[in-house]
C-alpha cells in the first residue's frame, strides 16, 4: 500500500505532536516530547520576562505562597499536550491511511486531547489526594482547568460549549481516555519529567499522573463515567486543596495563564514550521514573534 511508509513513521516515532502524509511519505512530523518541552520554556520565559511576578502572585496568593509561579508555568507547558499520546490517535490515524484515496485523513488529528489530559488530572488528583499536599492539589487542579481551554477557539473545544447530547465528541473521549491507560503513555509520562529539574510542582505532578496511568482498575474506571469530573472544569468556585478560594481570583488566573499557554503553544508551532492545531492567523503568531523576538533565542 503506497501509505506503508506513512503507517511504519507514525508508528516509530509515536507520540507526535504533528505529522501529515504527502505522497506516501510523513512530513513535518514533530516529537511529542520536543514539542511539549518547547512551549514549556516559552510560557516560563513569558512569565520571567513579560509579566511581573508580583503581580500574578496576587491574583492567587494562597496558591503561589506555595506554588512557584515559574514553575506553574512550565508544568503548564510541559503537560499540555499529553493527551496527544493516547494510542486511540495512532490507531485511528492508521485506520483512515488504509480508506480509500480521497477518504482518509492526511494530517494526523487529536480531537478533544486537552479534554482528556484535562480530566486524567483531576482523577488522579481525586485517587490520590491522600498522597499530595494542599499546594500540589491546588496546582495540578488549576493546571487541567487551564489545560482544557488551550484550545477553545476551534468550535466545540471550550468546556463550556462541549455536549455530551449532540456530537460525537463523547465517544471519541472515552477512546482516548481509555487508551491513555497504556504502559507505553505511563513510560513517556516518566521520561518527561527527567524535563523537570529541580521544579517541584512539574515532578510531582508527572510523577502521580505516570503511577495514575499505571493502575489499570482506576485509570480506566474515568473512561466510563467522566461527566462529573468534566463538570468541574466549568466551574470557579472551588479548587481541590484550597476549597474556599475566591472564585473571580481562581477564573482571573486560569484566564491569564491559559492565554499565556495558547502563545507559547502557537509560537512553538511556528518554530515547527507548521501550522498549529487551531490554525491561528499569521498576525496572531507575527505579533507574538515580534514581541518576544528579544527572549527566543
């Protein structure tokens, strides 16, 4: 089959973060793993540079009286394209090469995987709440609530529009959901955090969600009934630890650093070379290019 080669690419170098099939050949395949280490040292670079750190300690100061806002950063940025590496994408990328020319699906697609990663976050921070202190709580909640929004331009991508009645979104999020719970997904987990250093928050949260995605009976227990935890993704009014936050503080944050990782995401892209997942305008990413053109290097 003249996609052989296509298949055989995507299977070695899986997870990807992007990759297209040109004429039986993967071009401009990206590196899950680069990628997520890419934005991650942009969105820290944003909050070291562009943004006083006063300031954002403000807007939370229970939270960042214990979480280190530089490391809240990069955690966001290391984290949020995990859900990229459940195996569902790959299987059902390889599935649409073997349709008929004009049938399949040339760029490798990754429906809802901010939703996925998103609430694989606050499940394993609801098994394992035991096992975490108040600030590790605290942060890894506020990182899949921020996780979930990265991208909600495209239509159907913002928690708050996504329905469980009328699409097909559920069924492809319990796929995902489901084949995250893989040692291959639990192994990448593991390498990323190698990324961390000394940054508290990003090792810990890796660590608890690679043992999460390890335990076979809880992980996939959340692809069967992931509405309720989905419902807490729309809301501001509590955060696991810090239950009594004040809930305009908690949604100024989430939109402050949301937008901070929906930047770094899309000038990462750019240094891809490639178009990002929800095809942001060229004056977007020129903007941006221009404005942080003294702290890319």
């Amino acid at each position: 089959m003249v996609y052989d080669e296509c298949v055989k690419r995507a299977i070695e170098a899986w997870p990807l973060a992007y990759g297209e099939c040109v004429e039986g050949r993967l071009v401009g395949d990206v590196e899950l793993k680069n990628h997520l280490e890419l934005t991650a040292s942009l969105v820290r670079r944003l909050v070291e540079t562009r943004f006083p750190l006063c300031t954002i300690r403000n807007i939370l100061p229970e939270v960042f009286k214990r979480v280190d806002p530089v490391d809240f950063a990069y955690t966001i940025g290391l984290l949020h394209d995990i859900g990229k590496a459940s195996t569902y994408y790959l299987e059902n990328y390889i599935k649409s090469l073997k349709r008929p020319k004009g049938e399949f699906i040339e760029k490798i697609s990754f429906p809802y995987h901010e939703f996925a990663l998103a609430l694989m976050m606050l499940h394993t921070i609801d098994v394992h709440a035991t096992e975490l202190d108040e600030a590790s709580l605290a942060g890894m909640d506020l990182c899949a609530r921020i996780i979930s929004r990265h991208h909600s331009a495209m239509p159907d991508r913002h928690p708050l529009e996504f329905d469980f009645r009328y699409s097909n979104a559920p069924g492809v999020l319990r796929e995902a959901l489901k084949n995250m719970c893989r040692s291959e997904v639990a192994n990448f987990v593991g390498k990323l955090r190698d990324l961390c250093n000394d940054l508290e928050l990003c090792r810990r949260a890796l660590s608890v969600l690679e043992t999460h995605l390890r335990d076979d009976k809880n992980c996939l227990e959340l692809s069967r009934a992931f509405s309720v935890p989905f419902s807490k993704l729309k809301g501001f009014s509590s955060v696991s630890g810090m239950p009594r936050l004040d809930e305009l503080a908690v949604y100024r944050l989430i939109v402050v650093y949301t937008g901070l990782l929906i930047v770094g995401d899309n000038v990462a892209a750019s240094r891809e070379n490639r178009i990002s997942d929800d095809e942001s305008t060229p004056i977007f990413v020129k903007h941006w290019l221009r404005e942080l053109s003294g702290i890319l290097n």
